[in-house]
C-alpha cells in the first residue's frame, strides 16, 4: 500500500475530524466553576487531530502489512513465526537463556532490596495462579471471570483457620487447595453446562456473590475491616526477622513456581491434556469422538481452582491481613490479562505476561492513572496482531522411524 | 446377517417442522448402506439423532455391537454412543485445528484409555506405556488412510481432501464397528473421490467395520453401496439396490421434481 495515495490521506482527515468532535467537549472546553469562565484550549484539538491522522494512517499500514504476512505463509509452506517464538525454540538460546535466570532467581533477594522483592513475591504469586487460570481458559476454552473467587477461598481458609486454632501456614497449603478444589467442584457443577458467554457472565456472577458473602457475613468473615495478624510461613519452629521470612517467602514461591510448571507441563501434553483442548477447538466434535464433556470441563475448573487457592494461601500468609478488597473482579481481570496477553495455553507466555502486567505498572506508578487506558490499549493492539499472545501455543511433535 | 443398527419408527420435530417422520433403517453387519437424498431432507439430522447429539422425539434406535447384546441408545449422550462403538465425521469438518494431526487422532483413541490426573502428573510406568502405545496406534491408523506425511502438521494447515481423511482417521481411532459418514466426498476433486471409494472398501474389508454414508455424488454410492435408501421430507421413499434405485421414478420425482417423472 502506498502511504499517502489521496483517498488514504482523505480517510485520515476524516477520522481526524472525527475525533477532535467526539473529543471537543473534554478536551477543548473547561469550565472554572470558581472564577465563572470558560476556557477554550484550542490547541488541544490541534493535537488531538494531528495525532489521530497520523496514528490512523500507521494503524491502516501495520493492519495492511499484517495481512499481507499471513496471506504469504497461508501460501508458503510453512507459518511465519515471529523472532520471539525462534528464540524460545532455539536450545542454542534458551539453554543459556534459562541458566542465567535460574542463577538470577537464585541470587535476587541478595543484590535487591526487600522492597523489590516483596513484588518478585507477588509476581510469582501471580505467575503461579496465572498458570492455574491458563489450565481453564488457555487450555479448556472455559472463559471464567470469577476465577478470583477461588483465590480468595483460599485466602480466608488460612485466615480463618489461623485465626481460629492457631493452624500453621504448612498445614493450611493443602488444606486451602482441597476447599478451593471442592468449591470448584461445586460450583463448576452449575455453571459448566454453559457455553462460551453465558459460561462468562455466571462464573462472573459467582465470584461477585462470594465477595459479597465475605463482606457482608460479619460473624464468619468479620466484613469489611478483614482480618489480620496471620501468620507469616513457618520453617520448622525457627524465628526469622521479618527480613528472613520475606526472603523465605521468596524462595518458597520459587519452589511453588517451579512445581506449578512442572504440573501444568506434565498435563499439557497428556490424555487429559488433550482432551481439555479438543474441548476447547470444538465441543461438539470433542464429545462426539468419545470424550465426556462434563467431566473434562469440571476437571480443568477444580485444578484451576486448587492453584487460586495455594496461591490465596500465599498471599494471606505473605500481606498477614486480608479484606474482601484484595478480590474484587478487577483482580480476576488482570489476571485473565496475563493470560490472554501473555499467549494462551502457552506456559512460557504466561509467565512473561504475569511479569509485564505485575511488574510494569510497580516501576511506572507515574503512569498509575492511566493504567487502565493503556492494559485496554495493550489488549486490543494484541489482539489485532498476534491473537495467539506474546508466545502462542506450541504443540508436542513426535518422531517416527520411517 | 444379523443388524448393528436398527432405526425403528424415528421421528425428530424442530418446532412445528419434523425433519424426521417415522423413519426406518436398518444396516447388517459388513454392509454399506448409502442414504441419498434433496438437501434439508433431514439426513444430517439422522445422524444427529443416532449419535445422541440430538435426542429423537419418538422411536427407537437398538445397536448390536459384535460380542454383546443389542440395546436401545435413545437418550444416551454422545460420548456413550461413541464408546459403544458408532463413530461419526461431520458434514462441515470439524477437526481440532490448533492441534497437530496425530493429536486429533489420539483424541479418537481418549476413550479407549483410563490415565488421569494423577497418571498425568506422577508419569508411573502403565501411563508411559499407555503414551506410546496410543502414538503408535494413531501413526498405524495415519498410515493406513495416508496421512502420516502430516503428522506433526496443524489439522487447520492440511489440504481439504486430507482434513476430510483425518475426520476418517479420528473416527477410526475411537475403535467403532459402525462408521458413519455424512458427506465424505463433498468439494473433493475426481481423483480424491476415486482414493476415498477405495479407503471406504478397504476400511470395510480390512477393519471389518459396516458403514451407514451420506452423500451426493451419485457414482461414488451407486459403486460403493450394497443398499441405498432414499429421504424426501423426513421420510423413506424408497430403498434397494443400486440398480433398483436408478430405475425408481419416485426417486427421479424428489431429486428432479415432477415433470421429469
Ligand atoms: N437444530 C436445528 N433446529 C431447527 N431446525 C433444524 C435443526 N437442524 C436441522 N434442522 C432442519 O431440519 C431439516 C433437515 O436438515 P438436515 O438434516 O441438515 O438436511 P440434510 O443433511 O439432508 O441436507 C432442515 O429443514 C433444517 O433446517
Ligand atoms: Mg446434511
């Protein structure tokens, strides 16, 4: 495409103008309601066209370019992969690419403060529950906006059993995964007869109502005002200052990490595996080659649900006070964010895109207003040019003697 | 010869239409039996109906898988049906497209396995075994219909006449011994519908299972077919041979309309 042929510039211009009219009203007029007069900065509607012409002109360019791309792989032989996907299948790249992280992972709590990394904890606490998420949507195609419901089950398991009978942060891991696990049971039960949007909208309903119970049910969950002095983990009776107990907390989510990815990646690949995605690609089809439906989609819900609720566990454990404001829908969005963005069903892109969307908005809190504009800017930027996300899904091959 | 399948009396209503009106059918062990008929005759929806994605209004639908006694699978939900042994491809194919071509095949073979979770996560020896077991016997159905040049491709990145070969191959995987196949030839070229005439033989003779088809092109099912039944409207209007069916006017009347009768 050329550039600037006439009608492209004369699109433009209308898109331009377009814009400056919808924006006119909060843009170009303020009203000082103190001194009664108002402003008109007009050169905000300068910038505002200018800008939207000439983004309009690129946006086209890119979007033309993009289709051009894929037209030449659905003739080629093989598809186009981006220079990301090379990297992460190169063993000659990601060999050394993995040692120096691991050494890094290893050594980061010594060269960085506490404060940096008390957000590694909570990113890696985000990595691990992202992972569990991406078993239901990336893997199963079951869109679940209440996936926070389970975090928080697992939150106040701990909470509420250290608080009660004294029960310790080792004893409560497993005890929060089973109750999250069974309230996936249960809850997937109902709502997984359900497709696609439908499916969204009640799993989005369900984490509300358990959020509202929290709040409201002040003798089980003492409301609003939460509750506080949990625990910290323990290490076999041994006092730690907190210093020594957030890098224990640290090592500790490295280890879960770890765990998680070593399960998610043993399930990837296997029959249930399997079957999770076929249900995903075409539920029909799926059913009508043998597989039950019914059973495939409450599997993926209850395991998704058991990583929510280790990963509540932690974070009850590591912030020593939980509220029902640690698990509004805004935390189940961010986290489907890291996983739509990062690449669904692709564990390496999860965990990039759990240390985007976490760490990026701790080190810009200049930009902190804006950061709802610019995850909204993000997600349909990437979903115009790569749907599959950062790193799109890579499936197992297998080789043959001939 | 005994029946697998037995179609008795089926009716299937959408609303005030009934795609299905009181329809029989019958397929004998080893036989090839093609239904024909106009488009939005109701055949699709046939087969809907015996492999439980629909639940038939009335009538009854009885298999006899070999070994066992013949039962009613009305009300059954599909994967049920499947596992007992009726395998079906679709019409619109319906292939997993984002996985590889022997995923799609070792999906057909799900519910001939038993590992779960835990035999997912922990890997004991009987799941290891079970894996390559299930590579290998999808690979030997892959080369059997002639795909195994394919077989770490994505489903969605193969020629149509090979996606319509790897609906066969799922089928196949799920160990069936009644195939049904809707429309198998559509939008294949000559040359392709000549290899399927022969993979449809072959996978009656060799794997001894019987096949119920739909389809249109009339050279492939007057060649294959051991028995033919014609659908107009939801209904039988006539059943035979091939030569028996091309000499039937009632047949002539529904495909061509009255005049040419
Ligand atoms: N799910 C459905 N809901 C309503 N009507 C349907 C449905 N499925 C099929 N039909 C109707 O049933 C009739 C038969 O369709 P179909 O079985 O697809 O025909 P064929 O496969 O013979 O071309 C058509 O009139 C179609 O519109
Ligand atoms: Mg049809």
């Amino acid at each position: 495409m050329k550039l600037f042929t006439i009608s492209e510039i004369k699109k433009s211009f209308f898109i331009a103008l377009w814009f400056m009219f919808l924006t006119f009203p909060i843009m170009v007029i303020r009203v000082n309601t103190v001194e009664n007069e108002i402003k008109w900065r007009w050169e905000n509607m300068l910038f505002i066209g200018l800008g939207s012409f000439f983004l309009s002109i690129i946006w086209r360019y890119t979007i033309e370019k993009k289709e051009a791309g894929e037209k030449k792989s659905e003739t080629g032989k093989s598809a186009e992969i981006s220079f990301f996907q090379q990297v992460v299948e190169t063993p000659r790249f990601y060999v050394p690419a993995t040692i120096v992280t691991g050494i890094f992972a290893l050594v980061f709590p010594f060269i960085f403060s506490i404060y940096q990394t008390n957000i590694m904890i909570t990113t890696l606490i985000y990595v691990m529950i992202a992972l569990g998420l991406n078993i239901v949507v990336g893997l199963a195609g079951l869109l679940d906006l209440g996936y926070v419901a389970f975090y928080a089950v697992g939150a106040y398991s701990y909470a509420l059993l250290n608080h009660h009978y004294g029960i310790g942060f080792w004893t409560a891991l497993p005890i929060g995964a089973a109750t999250a696990f069974t309230f996936g049971i249960l809850l997937g039960f109902p709502v997984l007869r359900l497709r696609g949007d439908y499916l969204a909208i009640v799993t989005l309903g369900f984490g509300e109502i358990i959020r509202l119970v929290l709040e409201n049910w002040n003798e089980f969950s003492f409301g609003p005002s939460g509750i506080d002095k949990i625990s910290r983990p323990g290490l076999f009776g041994i006092e730690l200052s907190l210093h020594g107990n957030i890098i224990y907390t640290y090592y500790l989510m490295i280890g879960l990490t770890l765990f998680t990815i070593f399960v998610v990646n043993r399930l990837k690949d296997s029959r249930i595996g399997r079957a999770w995605i076929a249900l995903r690609e075409d539920e029909t089809a799926c059913q009508a080659m043998g597989i039950d439906n019914t059973k495939t989609k409450l599997t993926a819900f209850a395991l998704g649900a058991t990583w929510a609720g280790i990963g509540g566990v932690v974070f009850a454990a590591k912030t020593t006070f939980i509220n029902p404001a640690s698990f509004t829908i805004w935390e189940s969005i961010i986290i489907l964010c890291i996983v739509v963005l990062g690449g669904m069903g692709s564990i390496l892109g999860v965990i990039l895109g759990a240390f985007i969307l976490i760490l990026l908005p701790e080190y810009l809190r200049a930009f902190s207003e804006f950061r709802m504009l610019i995850f909204g800017a993000a997600l349909v930027i990437m979903m115009v040019f790569r749907p599959g996300g950062v790193i799109s899904e890579v499936r197992k091959t297998y080789k043959f003697k001939k | 010869m005994n029946k697998v399948l037995e179609v008795k009396n089926l009716r299937m209503n959408f609303g005030g239409l009934s795609a299905i009106d009181t329809f029989n059918l019958d397929v004998s062990d080893g036989e090839i039996v093609a239904v024909i008929g106009p488009n939005g005759a109701g055949k699709t929806t046939l087969f809907n109906c015996i492999t439980g994605l629909y639940t038939a209004s009335s009538g009854d639908i009885l298999i006899s898988p070999p070994d066992k006694k013949t039962k009613s699978i009305i009300g059954f939900k599909p994967n049920i049906i499947t596992e007992s042994g009726l395998a079906r491809t679709f019409q619109n194919i319906r292939l997993f497209s984002n996985m590889t071509v022997l995923e799609n095949v070792m999906i057909g073979r799900h519910c001939r396995l038993n590992s779960g979770i835990i035999g997912a996560i922990f890997r004991p020896k009987t799941t290891v075994n079970e894996e390559e077991q299930v590579v290998q016997d999808s690979y030997d159905i892959l080369e059997k219909i002639g795909l195994e040049k394919y077989v770490n491709e994505f489903a969605k990145n193969l020629p149509y006449g090979a996606q319509r070969r790897l609906e066969i191959a799922r089928a196949l995987a799920t160990d069936p011994f009644l195939l049904l196949l809707d429309e198998p030839a559509a939008g294949m070229n000559m040359q392709e519908t000549k290899e399927l005439d022969d993979l449809i033989l072959k996978i009656r003779d060799e794997e001894k299972i019987s096949i119920l088809l739909i389809e249109h092109d009339m050279s492939l099912v007057m060649s294959l077919s051991d028995r033919i039944i014609v659908m107009d409207y939801g209904k039988n209007i006539a059943q035979g041979n091939p030569a028996e069916i091309k000499r039937n006017t009632d047949v002539i009347k529904a495909y061509l309309g009255e005049t040419f009768a």
